[in-house]
C-alpha cells in the first residue's frame, strides 16, 4: 500500500447500508466507493497529488496511481531473487534491528563471504572451470568442505564431486544490493525491528518468536508509548479544549488553505505560460530529460552540445537519418553495451557486434525496444524507416534509453566524482571566506591601534604647542591688546579640533578603503568557486511548486523557465523578463510552497533574467536572419538553406573520437 508522506495510508471503508440501486461514484484503482460527488472529487484530487510514497522500493514524489504501479514491479522484481537465497537471506531480516541501509549491506557481505546449499557457480574440474551447484555443506570451520553437482545440459545435474572452498569460484554476487532492498521492504510487515511475513516465515522455517531481551524492550517502547501519548479518552479531552481556545494563524501555512486579509500586499498578475511546443505537450517532460542528460554527460558520451531547439526540430522530422538523432542513438547504446549489463547480454545472444556504428544503429535500437517491451512500431524501425515513428514514441524510447544510462557504472562514477569535486569546492570556499573574516579582523585592529597612537600624539603635540604659546603670551601678555589675546586662545583651540577631525577622518577612511588587492584576488577566487560549483552541479532539480503543486524549472543552458503541471502531463514556459517579475510578484508569501519558491527565484534572479534576455536577443537575431534569408532566397527562387532554424540539419559531432584507420602493406606499397 503507498504511503502518504511516507506514513501508513488506509483506505475508507464502504458506506453502510449500501442500497445495490443506488447510484454511487468509484475511486476506479482503489475501489472506493462515495455517495457524496464532492467527497468523490476531493479524495481523487488527493490521490493525483505528487505526495505519495512507493512502500517498496521507497521511490517519492508519486501520484497515487504511480506509487501502486511502482510497488508491483517491485514486487516482481523481489521475485526474482534465487529460490536458494530465501531462506538465508529472511533468516538474518527476522527481527533485525539495523536500518534499511545496514541491513542490506550486512546481507550482501554474508552473501559474498559464504557459501550455502543450492548456491550455483563455478568450480575447477580437470583444469577448466566448469557450473556447478552446492548440494551439501560438510564440516565447519577451516575443514569444511562441499559436496557439488556438476550442472550439464537442461541444467541437469550430471554428477557430484566433493570439493574445498579453495576450488569454487565465484564469479558475481548472487545478487546486487537494489534487489536486497527491495526485497527487505516487501517480505517485512514491519520494521524497527523487521518481521517477516508470516506466510513467508511458516514456508521456509523462519523462528516467529522474538528474542527475549526484544521481548522486553518491545515491552518498555510500548509502556512509554501510552504515556507518551495518554489514554483515547485524554486526547478528545485535549482536543476539545483546543476547539475551544481560538489561536491566531501563524505563517506560513498550507498554501491552499490561506485566506485573503484585507491588510495582504497586492499581489501582480501572473501572465499565462506559452505552450508553443512542436512535440506534444504531455512529450515536453521527456524532451527536457533527454537533452539534459546529454548535455550534463556530453564529455563521457563524446556527444558535443547541442540546443533544446535543435533536439526538439530533430525529433519532429520525418527523415530517418538525421546525424543529430543518429548520434544520440549510438552514443546511448554504446554506453549501455560498455556498461555489460543486460541490454550487453541481451544482443550477445543475438550475436551481434559489441560496437555500434552509425550504419547499423538501427538494428540495435530493435534490440532495446524488445528488451524493454516497447513492440509499438518496431517494425517501421527494422524496415528504415525511424523518421515515420510518431514523436511522442521517439521521445518514449530515448526516455528508456536515459534511464538504463542513468544506472550505469560509468555515470554513477562520474556522479560520485562530480560530488566529491563539489565538497572539495565547497570546502574551499568556506576556507578562503574563514581566512578573509579573520584578515578583516586583523585591520581593523591595526587600524584602531594607528588611530589610538595618532591621537595621542597629536594629543602630546598641541600640549608642547599650549606651552609655547603660554610662555610666550606671558613676556608679551603687558603689550599686548585684549583683542589679539582673545584670538591667540581661540587658534589655539580651533588648532586642536581640526587635528583631532583629521585624525578621526583618515581611520574612518582605512576602514572603508580595500585591504590589499589580495583582497580583490580572493574575491575573484570566491566567484571562480561559485561558478565551478555550478559546473559541477549533478542534477537538475525544480526551483519550487507554486500554490496549486505546478513545479519550475530552470536550465542554465537553456534562457526559459519552465512550468510542469502537477500531473506531469501539461508543460509551459516564460521567456522574458517581464514575465519573470511578474511571476515572482504573484507569489503569496504566506503559503509554504509559495514562500520557497520565491525564495528560489530571488536567489538566482539574475542568473535567470540575463540567461532569459541573452536568449531573446538570439531569437531576435535569428528571426532578423530568417527574414533575409527568406527575401534573398525569393529573389533567387532557391530554398532558403542556411537559415537558422534548420541549423539542427547542419549538427556535427566535434567531441567524437577519432578513429585511425590501419594500413595494410599493401596500402603503403601502394
């Protein structure tokens, strides 16, 4: 059953007293049954809500629908595991009280340092290596040694040897960790501690007694619970005490549950999302993953950068050939062959060659679709004929074809090596913003400890001054006028203020003026980090979802910000500037969803207004070109080939490798 953000969800009971002729309305995948339409609509728009969780394999982000599809295949998957390998693998779950991650590791270790009855693999045998299956464990310890059938055709055991460990080869884990866990969650009732299902237990032996000391902690948790929680009677005590007391709304809150105030900010209006895609609008999803993917990964899969406009041209084209799609086809499936995982075992079988070439990519690409049950058209594409296959299934396939990459050891190294550059990065920001904090600290004490000396100084010198103009005012004090002697103290005040103004002026400006130009270098550095870290970034991931769960994305190769509906099948996008401010001013700020979403866009506001701008320059150039491409190609009668938007004809493949062809001797006799 999915789970509810992540928590247990249990579906409503059917209503009482059900008349057969009455007119009801029915959830049609959960069989929930409503008389009441509202309750019906409100229920169903719970279930298309991206908050569900796949119990199974733990997949988020889910409608209801989605998290029920994801939990079956799981549950095939799970089935997968080896007959032999049950009893085992249940024996170390039963009440086992480690995490998730803990356990699958301690199993998967336990599978690969033991051996086991039933287990099959390989043994020497008069010097080949030849299949076997292990029959009996006999002895332990360092003595143990292991009675073998010999597996021949049919899987038929031919004959049995007695073996030492040392003689038995193991050539792959029995099976990978993502099974395990999948296997965990759907064989368990619970965890913390894991049980397993009683069904399960009763068939392969499983002791459903829990250990005594468990016995007792399990006794101690629940004691603590009750009083954590109190009696049933309490709590409707407390809740209705709650009821009664009227607490003011404090935000943020639930975005579709905030009220206009009279007091709220006046909120702009958003302008409406262009949605002038060329390939379907429910397709646009698969597009944008697509040429993401590509371009994040374009060094490992030799496959030079390319726009989103020109991928998006390509796929609507009707010619077959195209080198662009060409070389995204053979680029993926080289990877998979390389990766040597099942589409590699799939094609051995079909001995096919382990290298595919822009000649005989479409046979191989038969091959994946039969591998992943997409039979829809795939006689067009044996035929040739790959320009005639509807674009949302062209889209549908390179979609498949990303997904197996994704899982592929070579991207899953160059995401950790992509991590591990971004900690280091990140570590390194942190250490030349700690150091300048502490520079900066250092002046401004030597800056405080300057004014202080300056100060006193000048102090001392209008002292000596004071006494010279005494001493000398004293001999002429009889001669002198009143007049002169009124103005020798008040220069001799004003003499002292203008210094002590100075004084004060020159430290205010060494704390305002730069410490040194290493100053302007690490700030240079810190923006050469910040763009490094953007470089290295290992996924594309939404800005935020607005009130009504409408997800924004934004792709720094790419001057749109997308806007992805909640069930994923309507897409749109802005393109200027002034679409952008007036999206960020619609935003309530009072709504939680909302809030961060505004957060997001203020973040990276300039990043996106310029990328959006840069990008409307170049349309506006393009279409600036088209039209004199178009008056020039009329005035000739020629079609206009060089215009921009058929550049994706024009693609060429700058990063693939260059192949040195080998000459014979007779070439070079030649």
């Amino acid at each position: 059953m999915p789970l509810f953000k992540r928590t247990p969800f249990f579906l409503l009971d059917p209503p009482k007293d059900l008349d057969p002729k009455e007119k009801v309305f029915q959830v049609r995948f959960t069989k929930e049954i409503f008389r009441d339409y509202q309750e019906y609509l409100n229920r169903l728009n719970l279930y298309r809500k991206r908050v569900w969780t796949c119990k199974v394999s733990g997949k988020s982000n889910l409608t209801y629908e989605e998290a029920l599809v994801s939990e079956q295949r799981a549950a095939e998957k799970a089935q997968q595991l080896p007959r032999e390998l049950m009893s085992p693998v249940l024996q170390m779950i039963q009440y086992s009280t480690l995490n998730l991650t803990d356990l699958v590791n301690k199993i998967y270790g336990s599978l690969q340092e033991n051996l086991f009855e039933g287990l099959e693999l390989h043994a020497k045998r008069d010097g080949s290596e030849a299949a076997c299956k292990i029959l009996k464990v006999i002895g332990s310890g360092k003595t143990t040694s292991y009675e073998v059938g010999w597996i021949g055709q049919d899987n038929a055991i031919t004959s049995t040897s007695v073996l030492r460990a040392d003689d038995l080869i193991r050539k792959k884990a029995p099976c990978g960790r993502n099974m395990l866990k999948i296997f965990v969650r759907e064989s368990t009732s619970q965890n913390s501690p894991w049980i397993v299902h009683m069904n399960l237990a009763k068939k392969y032996g499983i002791p459903t007694e829990p250990p005594k000391d468990m016995i007792n902690g399990e006794g101690l948790s629940k004691a603590r619970k009750r009083l954590a929680n109190g009696t049933a009677e309490d709590a409707s005590k407390r809740s209705k005490k709650d009821e009664e007391q009227v607490v003011p709304v404090k935000y943020p809150i639930d975005d579709l549950l905030v009220k206009p105030v009279a007091d709220d900010p006046l909120l702009s209006k958003r302008c409406p999302a262009s949605t002038d895609f060329k390939v379907p609008i429910s397709s646009v999803g698969d597009l944008l993953m697509v040429w993401d993917f590509c371009m994040s990964f374009g060094r490992l899969l030799c496959l030079s950068p390319f726009s989103l406009s020109d991928l998006e041209n390509a796929i609507c084209h009707k010619e077959t050939n195209l080198v662009l799609l060409v070389e995204i086809h053979t680029a993926l499936l080289n990877l998979l062959i390389n990766d040597e995982g099942e589409y590699f075992e799939f094609i051995q079988n079909k001995n096919r060659k382990s290298k595919v070439s822009l000649v005989t990519w479409k046979e191989y690409l038969c091959d994946f679709m039969e591998m992943t049950s997409i039979s829809s058209n795939i006689s067009t594409v044996r035929r040739g004929h790959y320009g005639l296959v509807p674009t949302s299934l062209k889209l549908e396939i390179l979609r498949e074809l990303v997904d197996e990459a994704i899982a592929t050891i070579a991207v899953k190294e160059k995401l950790d090596e992509r991590i591990d550059q971004q900690h280091a990065l990140a570590a390194e920001k942190r250490e030349i913003a700690r150091k300048s904090k502490e520079e900066q600290k250092l002046i401004m004490e030597v800056a405080t400890e300057k004014e202080m000396n300056q100060a006193n100084a000048v102090q001392d010198g209008n002292e000596n001054v004071n006494s010279q103009l005494v001493a000398k005012e004293g001999n002429e004090r009889k001669n002198a006028p009143t007049s002169k002697m009124g103005d020798a103290k008040l220069h001799l005040v004003g003499n002292g203020n203008v210094n002590s103004q100075l004084v004060a002026k020159e430290g205010k400006e060494r704390k305002n003026a730069p410490a040194s130009k290493m100053g302007d270098v690490k700030l240079h550095l810190g923006r050469h980090l910040e763009k490094e870290l953007l470089d290295q970034s290992v996924r594309t991931s939404p800005l935020g979802k607005d009130r009504y769960y409408n997800r924004y994305w934004f792709f720094r190769r790419e001057g749109r910000l997308f806007v992805e509906s909640a069930d994923s099948k309507e897409w749109g996008y802005y393109s200027t500037k002034e679409e952008l401010d007036a999206l960020i001013g619609s935003l309530n700020i009072k709504g939680i969803r909302e809030r961060a979403l505004k957060q997001q866009l203020d973040k990276f506001y300039n990043k996106i207004s310029n990328a959006v701008e840069k990008r409307l320059k170049e349309v506006t150039h393009q279409l600036l070109v088209e039209e004199a491409v178009l008056r020039r190609s009329s005035r000739v009668h020629a079609h206009p080939k060089d215009s921009p938007s058929t550049s994706f004809l024009e693609y060429v493949n700058t990063w693939k490798p260059v192949q040195k062809r080998n000459r014979s001797k007779d070439d070079r006799a030649t």
